[in-house]
C-alpha cells in the first residue's frame, strides 16, 4: 500500500516553527515580494506568500508593477530594498515579462537578501555544499523526506527536470545528503530505465501525468514537484482512479480544470511506496520554505 506524504501537516509544522523563532525577535523579519504583470498563476503565488507570513507574524510588503515596467525601473527598486535596512528578503516572482531580463534581476538581489536562493553567490554556494539560502522548493522536497523519516543516504535518486529554480539545486541537496545523484531531462534516452532504478524519484518535469508505472520501481518514494492545468477529460480518466475520479471530473466540468502534477496517481497509487500529492504536496512546502529561509536571512544578516 502507498503511503501519501502529506505537505499540508509538513508545512504546517515548519511554519508553527517560524512563528516560535519570530516571536523571539524584538524586531520581526521583513520580506518584501515584487509582482510585475498579471500573470494569474503568479498572483496565486504572490497572494499565498502574504498570506503565510501574516500568519507566521513575518512582515511582508507587496509591491505589484504593471507589465510595462522597464528594466532600469525594476533594477531601480531592487537597488532601494538591496540598501534597505528595514528589509530582510525580497522576491521578484518569475516569470517576468520577455523584455525583462530575468538573470540580471535575479544577480542584482543582494545574495544576503535573496530569500529564493536564485542568485549565482547563492547558488555557487550550494553547489559547493556550503552554507546558504536554498531555493524553497527543493529544500521543501528535501523537508518532506526528513521528516517522514525517509533515508537519502546512499540511496539512488533520479531528479527528472534540470531547471535553476528545481532540478539542478534539487540533484545538488540529494548530493549533499549523500545520496547517489542522476539528473534526466528532455533529451535522456530510455528514461524510463533510469528511473525505474530510483529509490527516490523527483518528477519538475511540467508534464501532466507524464511518470507512469514503467517509470517507477516498486516501492520507490515519489515526489511529485509538477502542477499543470488539465482541461481534458479523458486525461483525467487516464490518471485518477475510483476514489478521486468523480471530485476531479467536476472541477474539470466546474473550473474548467483539475491541477495534476506530474506523475500519474493510479501509477503512483499502483508501484510506488511514498507519494506526494498535487495539490497538498510539495506545493505548500515552497511557501512554508519561503517563511523559513526570510526567518534565516534576517538572523544571518542581523547578527
Ligand atoms: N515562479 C515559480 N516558482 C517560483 C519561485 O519559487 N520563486 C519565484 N520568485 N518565482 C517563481
């Protein structure tokens, strides 16, 4: 029988754990998030985050640019929270309208400030298996198999996916927990031989249901980082079973779509021994994450 690795209890946790460290602090950190556009997964996103440090007694400001921002205006602001002494971590959300250079404004953020781990100061460090402020999602990832008391060391993982913000940092902490590290992606021939060795499989792929059960081996701990819209209905008999089959129809039917990560959960359900769902899997971990590293950031640069 799978066992669900539930993100909602994991992230609840973590966050009860901020809110202890802050109500120690005479002064609370402060996290100043920047929208530009209106992307409507990101004002999810951007909302979620507000809401989460408000409740861990984090100060956040919010500061939303319409899409038309220049580039020298956003680098503009960053130079004001970067000198800003009141301010402990700044997120840009991504994406970013395509006149904007994204590296640029993701290497302006003050390393000590970049509570995404985004900057190359920070992700140099990683790589190095230093100390640092690791982007949330992969420090999520790794959150949930600690503390289900699932064993990294040794063990073989495969991380499908060689993003900045998930793979590459994502392959890099399993290194550091000494597991037994392999990167697939787009390009991998004979996937699936690969991450049927898995012991812990990692899918930040962005492909709906894409992890079947040729992909798994039995018993594997299955982390499922993706979230996709599916607006198809036979998609979504393909990848539920009985239990969930008829709530995911009607939000189809309802919303016009169901968010699917990217393994499939009858395959998950039928090969694998630990699996994350989407949603209410590693999803609420990046914000739980987000809290934790802003608490960090403000302690590292305070003392
Ligand atoms: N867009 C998607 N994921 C992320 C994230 O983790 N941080 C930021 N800033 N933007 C994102």
């Amino acid at each position: 029988m799978v066992k669900i690795l539930s993100g909602k209890e994991i992230a609840e946790v973590i966050k009860r754990e901020v809110a202890e460290e802050v109500k120690k602090m005479s002064i609370p950190p402060c996290l100043h998030v920047i929208q530009v556009g209106n992307n409507e997964a990101s004002a999810v996103y951007v909302a979620n985050k507000i809401k989460s440090a408000r409740e861990v007694g984090i100060i956040s400001h919010h500061t939303h640019f319409s899409a038309t921002i220049t580039q020298a205006e956003l680098l503009e602001k960053i130079r004001q929270l970067n000198v800003d002494d009141s301010v402990d971590g700044i997120l840009v959300q991504l994406p970013l309208p395509s006149h904007i250079n994204e590296d640029m404004i993701l290497e302006s953020i003050h390393p000590e400030k970049d509570v995404d781990g985004f900057n190359p100061v920070n992700a140099g460090k990683l790589f190095q298996g230093k100390q640092t402020i690791p982007p949330c999602t992969p420090a999520g990832v790794i959150e949930i198999l600690k503390r289900s008391h699932i064993a990294i060391e040794g063990k073989k993982a495969v991380v499908i996916g060689r993003s900045n913000i998930v793979g590459k940092p994502m392959a890099m902490m399993l290194l550091q927990e000494n597991a037994t590290v392999t990167i697939c992606h787009s390009r991998t021939e004979n996937l699936e031989r690969i991450t049927a060795q898995a012991d812990i499989l990692i899918a930040a792929i962005g492909k709906a249901g894409f992890i079947r059960e040729k992909h798994i081996k039995e018993g594997a701990v299955v982390i499922d980082v993706g979230i996709n819209k599916v607006t198809d209905e036979s998609l979504v008999r393909e990848l539920f079973d009985q239990t969930e089959l008829e709530k995911r129809l009607k939000a189809v039917k309802e919303k016009g779509f169901t968010l699917v990560g990217d393994v499939s959960p009858k395959s998950a359900k039928q090969k694998a021994g630990f699996f994350t769902p989407v949603p209410g899997g590693v999803g609420l971990l990046t914000v739980a994450m987000l809290m934790k590293n802003t608490l960090k950031a403000s302690q590292l640069r305070r003392n």
